[in-house]
C-alpha cells in the first residue's frame, strides 16, 4: 500500500477493519432490504435524490424537441395539420358508432345487472428518464404526489397497457413496466374471454403467459387485454397480442409469447389512469 | 450514467461512474477513500433502482484496489492502463452481478464482458479530460499530486 494511505493509519480506525465494517453494514442492509420492507419509506424518501440526475440526462431530449418545435418549416406544419385533420375526421366517424355501441352495451349490462364502466379519467405525463440498468424495466414520470399520482396507478401509451406506478414523490413519480421480471398482470383474450396472467421476463418486447394448458383455446393473434382482477388495472386496456405458442408434451404447460401492445421502448407521452 | 439508450445497446453503456471512482481513488487516496467509495456506490444504487447496498459494495472493491494498485498502474502507458481497468471493472460487474443475484432472482449473461471493454476504451479519453481539467483549474496544488 502507498504512503497516503498510511496517512489514514495515525488516526481512526485501521485500513482492515474500515473494509470489514462496510462490508458488514452492507450485507445488513441488503438482508435487511430483501427480508423485510423496513427500508421501503426511507427508500421512497431518498428517491427524490436521484431526480436531479434523470432530469439533468433529459435535457438534451428536451432541447432537441424544443428546436423540432420551432425550426418547423411552413409547409410541414400544413402537412402535418391536414394529416390531423383526416385522422379527426375518421376517429369521429368511428366515435359516432361508439356512442351507439357503448349506449347498447349499457342496455345489455342493466339487463344482465351488471354494474357499469365508468369512463375513466386520466392525466397525461412526460417520460424524464428510464432505468439504465437492462434487467430493470422503470421509467420516472414529470407527475408526482402533487398531481395526484399515488401508487398503484396504471400507466399507459397511446397504444396500450405500459406498467404502474410503484414510487411517488412530490413532483415524479417511478413506475413498473409490465415486462420486469417481477411484474405479472391478470389478462383476458378478447375473443373468448379466457383468462390468464401474463408476466414480463425481463425483455422489452416479450410477455409469457403462465400456467396455460394444452387444452385451453388460444390462437396466435389473439388480443389479450386486462381483465381487472385483482383490482389493481382497469378492465379493457390492450396489454399485448399472442405472438407465439409451444405446446411440449413433455411439459405441464405451454410456452405462450405475447408481444406488449404498449411502445414501451419510444413513447415519451403517457397517461396516467385514475380509477375512482 | 442515466442517459438514456437505445435498448438493444444497453449492454455496451460503459461503467463512467466506476471509472470515476478509479480516477479519484488513485489521484487523491487520502480524500477519496473507501467511504466516499461506498457513499458513491449507494447513490449509484438509488438512481439505478437497485437494491440498496449492490453497487456500494462493488465500488468498495474497486477503490481497495485502486487504492492497492496505484502506484503500480500510475506509470503504464494508457492501453495498459486499460487492461487493468478491464480487469477492476470485470471485478467490479461480478460481484455487483453475483450479489444483484443473491438478493433480487435475475438472470445474468455475458453482458459484463462488453461493459468492462467500453469502459477500458473510455479510460484513456476519461483521464485525459480530468487531468486537463485538472491543470485548467489548478487542483494539482490542492490535492496531493500523485497521478
């Protein structure tokens, strides 16, 4: 060891026993953190440290959206406006059947007793960082406890299904995309209304469903959506399509693949779903 | 550290803050010790959202042996150099991947191997930029002037 070092050595305690102090403490603290949930609200509240970095990361993102705002040239902005347009006019069209079809399917529900869907009310928040660690599948979102937020809360993209929130501070808040290895949600195919449960493995592109056996009736293609168990997600949300099934005989169940509908590698919009 | 990645390269992003921790621990061993070391390896964990105590552990590791090796490593050439950061930061990926192991269930793969290259890459660029950094600013009178 170098002369420096041995500076440390006329005061304090001896370079060894630093070492093996810190190494204690952290095998406390990771016993700690694994068996128990003492350190969950220190946790929670600590979080708010690691904001900053995420923002700070962010804001090359938020400067060159901030230039592809302003550096719009006349004619792509008249492009863009009519293609709007027409995707208005087509989407209100479709929401014209809608309103038929929802008023029907209300009718149908009070005949069967049925309680109601309520239409939900929902927050739309910006993506400000995503976890760097390949095998952690978390976003943060630019809304926190100060907008509502609470844990628990499902988070979605313009296209499906994208986690909940498991994380709140002030003014961000963390959220669980439902392809962590740790996450699984409870889901319905949408043509038969079999249910299952889906759980991430740890890839962004990929959902497995579990438990499902070689007789049950599931197609490549079918939509799963969630179907509200478990009271966590809303009911109806797409949360991915069959991609690919295996059905060994040598195994109790077969392997079912299931691609996210969610983009859950490029949206930077979300929205964050209130269910009372 | 957090910038953000295209996901199928996420397995190349170097370890910047472990190559940091390297790069203080050798030029200032009396400021930057094996608790600022830890301190650092917890901040990482906070931000990274993993459990609290893997990366702490890590960064310990790495800085008992830069603090052990230093004086060795300080005179080789930069792609020297670099092998050894190699090896500390191989180091620093199997026990960080062994304890994520033990404590959270997790796949690990190969992915270390492509980490600790880009970090070994980027050391030579890294120290480039501080000690200049360094000069720009004077810190050599200040801190004790061993790298």
């Amino acid at each position: 060891m170098g002369v420096p070092i041995k500076l440390l050595f006329t005061k304090g305690p001896s370079y060894f026993s630093r070492v093996v102090l810190l190494v204690i403490i952290t095998i406390a603290l990771l016993v700690v953190g694994r068996y128990t949930q003492w350190l969950d609200p220190v946790r929670s509240k600590l979080d708010v440290l690691a904001v900053p970095f995420y923002w700070a990361s962010d804001i090359p993102e938020r400067v060159s959206l901030w230039l592809d705002d302003r550096l719009l040239s006349r004619q792509e902005i008249q492009a863009e406006n009519k293609l709007l347009r027409n995707q208005i006019r087509v989407q209100e069209s479709r929401l014209q059947q809608m309103a038929s079809l929802v008023a029907e399917n209300l009718r149908l529900r009070q005949l069967m007793n049925s309680s109601e869907i309520v239409q939900d009310r929902v927050l739309v928040a910006e993506l400000i960082g995503v976890s760097p660690d390949p095998l952690v599948h978390k976003v943060i979102v630019d809304k926190g406890s100060n907008d509502g937020i609470y844990v628990g809360q499902p988070l979605l993209d313009a296209f499906g299904l994208m986690g909940q929130v498991v994380s709140v501070t002030p003014y961000t808040a963390q959220a669980l995309l439902i392809t962590d290895n740790s996450h699984a949600i409870p889901v319905q195919i949408t043509r038969n209304n079999v249910r299952t449960v889906a759980e991430g493995v740890g890839d962004l592109y990929e959902l497995r469903l579990r438990y499902v056996s070689s007789t049950m009736d599931i197609k490549e293609g079918d939509i799963l959506v969630s179907s509200g168990l478990g009271g966590r997600f809303p009911v109806g949300y797409p949360v991915a399509q069959i991609e690919k099934i295996t059905f060994d005989p040598g195994e109790a169940f077969a392997t079912v693949i299931a691609k996210p509908a969610a983009r859950l590698d490029r949206s930077r919009h979300v929205l964050l779903v209130f269910s009372e | 550290m957090v910038i953000p990645i295209d996901f199928e390269w996420r397995g190349l992003r170097p370890e910047f803050v472990v190559l940091l921790v390297i790069y203080w621990a050798m030029v200032a061993p009396q400021y930057f010790g094996l608790l600022s070391a830890w301190l650092v390896g917890l901040l990482h964990d906070l931000i990274e959202f993993s459990p609290l105590g893997v990366n702490a552990i890590g960064m310990m590791i790495v800085a008992y042996l830069a603090h052990m090796f230093y004086p060795r490593i300080r005179h080789y050439v930069f792609w020297h150099q670099s092998l050894w950061i190699f090896t500390f930061i191989t180091v620093f990926s199997i026990y960080s991947n062994w304890v994520s192991g033990l404590v959270s269930q997790r796949e690990s793969d190969f992915f270390f191997l492509f980490t600790a290259l880009m970090s070994a890459l980027l050391w030579p660029v890294l120290v480039l930029m501080l000690k200049s950094i360094q000069i720009r600013f004077r810190l050599s009178q200040t801190i004790h002037n061993n790298y």
